[in-house]
C-alpha cells in the first residue's frame, strides 16, 4: 500500500505563472487546487534568485539531519503559515523546532546579529531557506559551556525565514506527502469534508514498527467508521540506510495486514474493536465491515480503491519513548475543534477520549536498539539506562502535543501515538530473528514477518566482526591468526583478518602513536570491519584499541552496518608481555625512547564490556581460541557441534 498521489517531481518549485505564488510566495500545491489551505509557504523564483544571490555575503549553517527536519516541518506548515524560529522551546504548549548553533558559523568567526542573514544549507550546500536574524540567545548548561557573549557557548538563533525549497529526499518520494498535499488527498479519498462529519480521520503514529495488536487497533478504528493516516517520523533518516528502507517495507506490509480477512490470531481484548463497541453490540465482538465509502472519488492509476488507511512519511524525529515499552497509559488525543493549522490538542482523559475510542496502552511494539537486527529498526534504545520517571512523564507528554499538533497539520482529527497492548517486547522479536525461528502471526502479521526475516539473516548467517583487544605481547595476533584458520577449517563463512600490524603497513601508514592517531588507526579498522560484516562476511580484527570511547564506536559501527560484534579480552598481564617483548618495545618505552606507549607510559582502558576474557598465560592459544569459538557457538554465530 502506498500513497495514491504521483507527486510531480518538481512539487516543490513554484511556477511563475502559478497564481498562487504571490509575493509571500505561498506554493499552493494540490491543496489549493483542491479548495483547501495552502500551508506550504516558498517564496517565488524572483525571490528565490534575490536571496540566492545576496546569501553569497552571508554567513552559511550546514543543518544537522535533525535541524534539517525542524526546518522542513516549519516550511511545510506544520506550525503555522508564518514559518520562524522563535525565542522559546513551546508555544502555546506545543514543543517547536528551534535552532540552536555554535559560536563560530564558518566564514564568520562571530555570532550573527540582529537584523543580519544566514543562509542555511542541506550537508550538500544546497540553499533550503533564508533565516533573517531578529536576536540571539545564550543557551546555558551546555555542554560547551560559557554564554554567546564569552564567545564559547551555543546560542539559539531567533527570526523569519524564507523557504526556497524543501530539502530533498530521494527515498519514497510518493510516501512524503506535505500537509497541503495529504488533505487533498484526504478529501479526494472523502475521508474528511462536510460530507463524512468531524472526526473520519485519525493519525496512528509509527516511531517503529506495526505489530498485530497495533493492526487490530487500525482496525478497530476502522470498524468505527474512521480511516487511519499512519504517520510514520523518518527526520533525519539516511537514505542510504537499509534499515530505513526496511521499515518502510514492513510499515507498508502492516497496511496490507489491514485490508486482509480477519484472522483467528486477531480475537484477542487487544485487538477488539474498543470497549464502547463491544457493549454496543451487546458483548457480541465486532460491528461488520463498513460499506465502501460513496464519496470516494479515485484517481487516475488509483491501485488502492477502497484501502482503509495509507502510510505517510512525516520529517519528525523519532522517538524512542514512543517505541520501548512500558506500562499502559495515555495514548490517545483528540484534537479541539475541526483539524486546522495551530489547533492546540487537548489531552484525552482516562477510560476515553470523548470519541467512543477508550485510551490505547503503549505497552509493546519495541524493538530493541542493538543494531543491525529487527531491533533497531525503530529508534536506539539503551534498556540499561536508569531512567527517571519524572522526565520520561514530562517528555512523553511533550511528545504526544507535539505530535497532535502535527496529526492537525496534515488535516487529522485524532492521534494515537505509542504501540498497543499486546505488542510483542524490544527483546521477543529480535531473538526469533536472532535463531531464525518463526515470527508467530499471534505477534507479527505474516506480510511483516515475511519482510524481516528475508532482510535480517539468522546469526548463523549474519555478518560478524570479532575484536580481539590487550596489551603489546599479549597474543592477539597469534590468537586472530590461530581463530581464522579454524573458522575457514568449518567453513561456511568467509573470513578476512585485519592484524593490527598488518593495517600499519597498507590501511594507516603514515600514521604515528600518539592518542589522536592510535584512535584513528582502530577507527579506521571498525570502519572496513564494519563493511565485511555488513556485506556478511566475517572479520577478524587485533589491535591493541586502548581507549573504552573508540572500542565502543567500532562495536557501533559494526552493529549500525548490520552485523554482529564480540570483543575479546586478551587479560594477559603486563609483565607476561614484557617478558616476551621480541622487539624491544617495552625497553625503549621504559627508557623514554618511545613516549605515550600502552602499558607503561599510557593507559590501557580495561573492557567492561568483554564478551569473552582470556589470559595467555594461562590458557594456550588453542585453549584460548576454543573460549572463543565455545562462545561463538552458544550465541549462534556458530552451528554447534
């Protein structure tokens, strides 16, 4: 299921015989030709050439992805038709997006003042908007430190803008509808106008995947009479990035879930229709089908006539409180008045929300945050991270205003957020992926499943990166070198080794031993492990990697690219190493030959985090080996024997 819109690829550009595009140079889209509301607000080529050429003199801001997606929200109307940075993090308690930059824009080394401009960039320097500075903020408690007048602090920047155009997106361009864009083809569909009254269109929100009590929900809604936007936030998503394309792919294949027959897995409380339809029918179920909406006007190529919602990709950040969790609680909100740009929502209150729709838990739907499983699909999620209940309150309930607001924006009358009862826990559906079990219907929809598991290989044949980490004369290049002979001994993977040694010589050569350089060494080795096991092939990696900070990024790296990581500790002692130090290096470092050396003169960080510890001398290198391998093999990496 997708969008039925076929978006011109030059939707964004305003036409210069467009009527619509007066001096503010409101883009008027399908919306207006539609009899709806222009939200989206760009200005006209005139313009746009005047600011292009003047912002040659201005100083320029590469947006991060994440303030790239703020900007986008505000230039599509999302928070008004006047689009602006303003002064405060809410406005009429609705979080919006502020701009916050260091001191130094580059080539002014100062902040910008008031009454100047910025010109702001997408990381390819392609010109988004002009940002015409009214003030400046100092933002304190940072991490920086120091206030916009010492010269060392961020500062929030305050002011107006002019959209040139909308960052581009190269990836699902018929799912990333502008708000104009989707309420015309809401009302193309006729799921909102006088004809169908208040409240036919709700937003269901995807921060990350849709499990089968999530589709009972849409169809609950849709038993009701009501037709389901799932709005699923993709700020800042690389396109590049497979897991981005896969959730899409699963998001889509949810949808389908929607429209299929009802299946027995799906007579379940979480599923039910909601609790003011069960007794409605007399505790009987289900109310029947709705009939096909009449009011339906198809459009040319419509491939799907009579779907009860469609899935729209909207430039929020996801969240990972909206995907982790938790105990049931408010999740439901019904917007004031008839949706409309600025319509502040009001809260739904416990046991209802005045629609017949009672309050949707946010139990379930999770899915874990290690990488490059089903796992991190959704947002990162560190389950290990004390969490303070206070906050996490405060900030799922600026979440859910924040995305009300955007749920009226795009035309919606109601928004749910959070995943429903009965969705499977971060950790259930990666382990069956983890094993290569079955994905249950009770949990997944099978069209989900069928996506995940041709997308996520079992650990058996999944990429895997192994880092072995200790001193100088430790053994980990007899261990590496002694561990990819016996994985090429059982066959079934291809394996590459990337001795510490070795990558001086080819991959790092010129660089020498002091932190800034070691650190770019063991980065520079994550980074080609991370693409052998993202490829799924197997590296074997043995540097000495001193530094907690840059062991974790490889781990990172390697799991962001989709493979497995397992760090070895060789633990063996420093004097053990210094006794067998061949080429002296123990001796020069003890003499002052050679500063900053692991062991003697700097320190070596050890791991907390070891999937496996062993000690040279203790163990032989093949009873060292076969620690490893033993582990391999429990976590699945490995057939066992």
């Amino acid at each position: 299921m997708s969008a039925t819109s076929a978006p011109n690829p030059d939707r964004h550009v305003v036409s210069p015989t467009d009527p619509a595009a007066g001096s503010t140079g409101s883009a008027g889209h399908a919306a207006a030709s539609a009899g709806g509301d222009p939200l989206l607000t760009l200005v006209g080529p005139a313009r746009a050439a005047e600011l292009t050429s003047a912002s040659r003199d201005w100083s320029s801001l590469t947006l991060t992805p994440a303030q790239l997606a703020g900007l986008e929200l505000l230039l599509v109307g999302a928070y008004g038709p006047h689009p602006g940075y303003p002064a405060q993090d809410e406005v009429a308690g609705v979080p919006v997006p502020t701009l916050i930059v260091p001191t130094g824009l580059d080539p002014t080394p100062q902040v910008p003042a008031p009454g100047s401009s910025v010109a702001l960039r997408d990381a390819e320097g392609v010109m988004i908007a002009a940002l015409h500075v009214g003030a400046t903020i100092p933002v304190p408690g940072t991490a920086q430190g120091g206030t916009a007048q010492g010269g060392t602090g961020p500062v929030r920047l305050v002011g107006e803008l002019e959209g040139i155009r909308l960052p581009h997106h190269p990836d699902h361009p018929d799912l990333r509808l502008t708000p104009d864009q989707l309420r015309a083809e809401l009302r193309a569909r006729g799921w909102i106008g006088p004809q169908v009254g208040e409240g036919a269109a709700w937003a269901v929100w995807a921060d990350g995947l849709l499990h089968t009590a999530d589709v009972g929900r849409i169809r609950a809604l849709t038993r009701q009479g009501k037709r389901c936007v799932v709005l699923a936030p993709v700020g800042g998503a690389d396109p590049a990035d497979a897991r981005h394309h896969l959730r899409v792919r699963c998001l889509l294949a949810a949808l389908d879930a929607v429209d299929a027959p009802l299946r027995a897995s799906e007579a379940t409380l979480a599923s039910e229709a909601v609790a003011s339809d069960a007794l409605g029918t007399g505790g009987s179920g289900r109310h029947r089908e709705p009939t096909p909406d009449p009011y339906r006007r198809p459009a040319p190529g419509d491939a799907t006539r009579g779907r009860r919602s469609l899935l729209v990709l909207v430039p929020a950040l996801p969240s990972p409180l909206l995907v982790a969790p938790r105990e049931p609680g408010l999740s439901a909100t019904v917007l004031s008045g008839p949706a409309s740009t600025g319509a502040t929502a009001g809260a739904a209150t416990a046991g209802g929300n005045g629609d017949g729709v009672p309050t949707p838990g946010q139990d379930g739907a999770g899915v874990d945050a290690e990488p490059g499983a089903a796992r991190d699909l959704g947002t990162p999620v560190n389950p290990g991270t004390p969490v303070d209940l206070g906050l996490e309150a405060a900030e799922l309930s600026r979440l859910t205003a924040e995305r009300a607001q955007l749920a009226s924006a795009y035309g919606l009358t109601g928004s749910l957020t959070g995943p429903a009862i009965g969705a499977p826990g971060r950790d259930e559906l990666a382990s069956l992926l983890d094993s290569g079990g079955p994905i249950p219907a009770e949990l997944t929809p099978p069209t989900v499943a069928a996506e995940l598991t041709r997308a996520v290989p079992p650990r058996l044949r999944r990429g895997l990166t192994v880092l072995f980490t200790g001193l100088s004369g430790s053994g980990k290049s007899t261990l590496a070198g002694l561990l990819v002979c016996r994985l090429l001994e059982e066959g079934g993977r291809r394996v590459t080794l990337l001795d510490g040694d070795v990558v001086r010589t080819h991959l790092s050569k010129g660089l020498g031993f002091d932190r800034a350089d070691r650190d770019t060494n063991v980065r520079r080795i994550g980074f080609v492990a991370a693409q052998v096991a993202g490829a799924g092939g197997t590296a074997v990696c043995a540097p000495i990697a001193p530094y907690a900070e840059v062991r974790a990024e490889v781990r990172a790296m390697v799991r962001a690219a989709g493979g497995g990581f397992v760090l070895v500790h060789v633990a063996t002692p420093v004097e053990v190493c210094e006794a067998r130090d061949r080429k002296g290096l123990y001796a020069k470092a003890r003499a002052g030959v050679i500063p900053a050396f692991t062991g003697v003169s700097d320190p070596y960080e050890v791991p907390q985090d070891a999937d496996v510890t062993v000690d040279t001398a203790r163990l032989s290198p093949e009873e060292s080996v076969d620690r490893v391998l033993d582990h391999l093999r429990l976590a699945g990496w490995l057939a066992a024997d």
